[in-house]
C-alpha cells in the first residue's frame, strides 16, 4: 500500500509539471514568435517598426500585470482553466489583426496581444504553490518561458525563412499551430490535485487575499520586499532585453541568424537553471532556504560579470557567453518564481499567496523596462546594442549583489522567531509600523512521514 501511495503522489506531480510546463510553453507561441522579425526597412513615424512593436506589446503586458495583482489574488480555483483559454483566444485575436490590419492598427494589435497574455503566469502558478515540492513545480514552469522564447522564435524564423511568410502573417500561423496543444495542456492542468495536508502544515495555506491582506503583507515586510523588486526590475530589464532583442545581439556577436541557434542556447541555459533552482525542496526550514537561494542568486549575478568581462577579453566565444549570462540571469529570475516569495510567504505564515508578490514584482519590473526602452524608441537607434547591453549586464549585477546581501540581513532579523513549530502572539512589524496580525504557527511537529 505504502508503494502505491508514492507511485500515485509521485504521478500526480509529474501530472502537474507536465501541465504546466506545457501551458506556458504554448503560451508563448501567442507572445514572441513576431520577435523573430526584423522587419527591416519598416519604421513608425520614424521610429524602427520592431522596437515599437516591442514596445507596444510590452505597454500592454505591464497594464496586465498590475491589474493582476488583485485579479491574481482573488482569482478562485474553479475560474482558473476557462480564464486561460479565453485570454489565450483573445490574444490570437490580435495577432490576426496584426497580420491583416494596415500598420497603424498593427500597433494596437500588440497593445491588445499582451493585454490578455500578462494574466496567465499567475493563473498557472497559482495551481503549483503551498507544496513541499512547488520550487520542482514552478522550475519546471519557469524552464518553460526559457525553452519556448527559443523554441517559438525558432519556429518563427522557419516560418519566414523556409516556408515564405511574411513576417506580419507568421505569428498568426504559429498560434494556430499551438492552439490543440493549448486546450489538451489546460485540461491536464485541471487534473492537478491541491495541496494536501501537510502541504498546508509545512508551507501554510493559500487563501483567497482581500485587500486589507495585502496591505498588511506589505506594511509588515516593505524594507525587504523593496530590495527584493528592486533586484527583480532590473532582472527583469536586462532579460527582457536579451530575449526581445536576441536576434540582434547574436548577430551583433557574429553568428549567423541560423533558426536552431536561439532554441539550442536557451535550452542548455533551462537545463541548468532548473537542476539548480529545485535542491530547494530538500531545505524544510522556510527561512534557511531563503537564505540560501538568496546567496546563490548572489553567486549567479557574480557569473554574469565573469561573462562580460571573459567575453571582452576575448577567452568567451559568444555562443558561451550567451550561455554564460543567460544561467547568471535566470538562476535569480527563476528563484523568484520558485523559492523567494513562496518560502517567504511560509516563513511568515501571514494569510497571502505567492501570486500575489510575483504580479506586485512583475508589474513594477516591467514598467522599469518600459522607462528604459521608451526613451531609447525616440532617441537616436544605435548601430549595435551589444555595447548597451553589456554595460547593462554589469549596471544589474553589481547593484543587485548588494541589495541581495541587504535583504539576507533584513528578513533574517525579522523572521528568524517566526519558523514552523512556534506558537506566536500577533508579530508586531518591523520600523514603528503598527502590529499586524498573523496565523498562528501549528502546534504540534511538522515532521512529514516516510512512505
């Protein structure tokens, strides 16, 4: 019986990667394929046509993620399946009005394309978090936004290259190809069981947030989750730029814009980042794995400066450094989605859920990107973004290595009497805020039982 209950909870956890690995992946064939494209030649009142593209999409993206941040927190699990498959159907919407529609409307198009598509991360994580196993879950997640820009864009240039489409009609194509896989991915991703008991022990449980939550979740710990989104808006700056902008950083770099290179690069960095981010379910304790991942992710931005300085002196061909800085940038930026704020919200065992801090973080990462490309859209287009982007590489890591050093200390100080076993009265916060109540910790030892 003890070997049936393992087969059985361990296929249900291969169930829920799978799913959500899948999703997401197909999630992507509706957002990136169009930035396969050059669209060399085209501009927009001026400006290049691409970077507006990008720009537009990316307005719309961040507009998501800020309305995310509640319609995440209050979404109920039975909502959750049908929300996906109509945000989904409403981006590809947009997508056939961009390759239908005369260029004016092609802009708006990309506005209304990421509008709908800023919402889905937060719907499928929200299957995945309060398990021992959510940092295994959510890597298998996040290797997914990894693989899939590479995979799409791939398949985009096919598009364009080998078959003959124009570059407006082919993000259209790709998500029609993607739209079965889509629909079977969310029905398996409906089949995942709750977290059980002991999940809800050792992690704490996941409820509905209303808004007076998240206030208090905010007041109680805003000195450490600053330094956190601060690190999380320049990550997402930086990556965000190295994956709209990759075609011309390869080709800045002197390699061929071959379809396979962008899907092989990012696939060894998935393979890597993911084996790394998920040792953290083996940590029971929430705030030593806080603490750890925190360190590693000071150890990754320390590789990403490695690789901009092995790559100007020569001893970094740019396949590796491309690599190189890819796993020094997703190792933090995974962390986030897996272990930082899910191992923060168990350690502080506060009514919140881990959508609610990623959309916070995300909505506020993406409006940092918008302020550094609206600029650069009405300023003078550089011959290379090669130099801009290392110099960012270098900007992001080093600021980021010391606001994680920071936060170490903070969330240290203010969570070390708040670990599972302890029965606690009301936690008064941190800097004269005024005392916020939270769940009382399980009495009893949280010890799981062996199979």
């Amino acid at each position: 019986m003890k070997t049936a209950r393992f087969d059985s909870r361990t296929a249900n956890l291969l169930l829920t990667a799978v799913a959500a690995f899948a999703t997401y992946f197909c999630m992507y064939a509706y957002r990136k394929p169009f930035t396969a494209g050059t669209f060399g030649g085209e501009d927009f009142f001026g400006m290049g046509l691409k970077t507006v593209l990008v720009l537009s999409q990316l307005l719309g993206y961040m507009v998501s993620k800020f309305i995310g941040i509640r319609v995440i927190s209050e979404m109920r699990q039975e909502y959750r399946a049908g929300v996906i498959i109509g945000l989904i159907l409403c981006a590809e919407g947009a997508l056939i009005g961009f390759a239908w529609l005369p260029l004016p409307w092609k802009v708006l198009m990309m506005f209304l394309n990421g509008l709908p598509l800023g919402i889905i991360f937060g719907l499928v994580l929200s299957y995945l978090e309060g398990r021992r196993q959510t940092e295994a879950l959510s890597a298998a997640l996040c290797a997914s936004f990894i693989v899939s820009s590479g995979a799409v864009k791939s398949v985009g240039r096919w598009l364009i290259v080998d078959r003959g489409f124009s570059e407006f009609h082919m993000p259209m194509i790709v998500g029609g190809l993607f739209l079965l896989p889509l629909l079977i991915s969310v029905w398996l991703l409906r089949k995942t069981p709750p977290p059980d008991e002991l999940d809800c022990r050792l992690r704490s449980e996941r409820p509905v947030m209303t808004r007076e939550h998240r206030r208090q979740f905010v007041a109680a710990y805003w000195p450490g989750l600053s330094l956190l989104i601060f690190v999380y808006i320049a990550l997402t700056v930086i990556r965000t730029i190295r994956d709209d902008f990759g075609v011309e950083i390869w080709h800045d770099l002197g390699v061929s814009q071959t379809p396979s290179v962008y899907a092989t690069s990012e696939t060894l960095v998935a393979v890597l980042v993911t084996l790394l981010n998920v040792f953290a379910i083996w940590i029971t304790n929430n705030l030593r794995a806080l603490r750890v991942t925190l360190g590693l992710m000071c150890l990754a931005f320390g590789m990403v400066l490695l690789s901009v300085f092995g790559q100007e002196s020569g001893s970094l061909a740019p396949f590796a450094f491309m690599v190189t800085c890819g796993v020094g940038l997703y190792i933090p930026y995974v962390a986030f989605h897996t272990t930082v704020f899910e191992r923060l919200v168990a350690a502080s065992r506060r009514p919140a859920n881990l959508g609610f801090l990623m959309y916070l973080a995300d909505s506020l990462g993406y409006l940092g990107y918008a302020a550094v490309m609206i600029p650069r859209t009405w300023g003078k287009t550089p011959e290379t973004l090669l130099p801009f982007f290392k110099w960012s590489l270098l900007c992001v890591s080093g600021l980021s290595i010391l606001a994680l050093f920071a936060a170490i200390y903070y969330f240290q100080r203010v969570l070390e009497h708040v670990e599972p076993g302890d029965t606690l009265e009301p936690m008064p916060a941190p800097y004269g805020l005024q005392p916020v109540p939270v769940v009382l910790h399980a009495q009893q030892p949280l010890t799981e039982p062996l199979d």
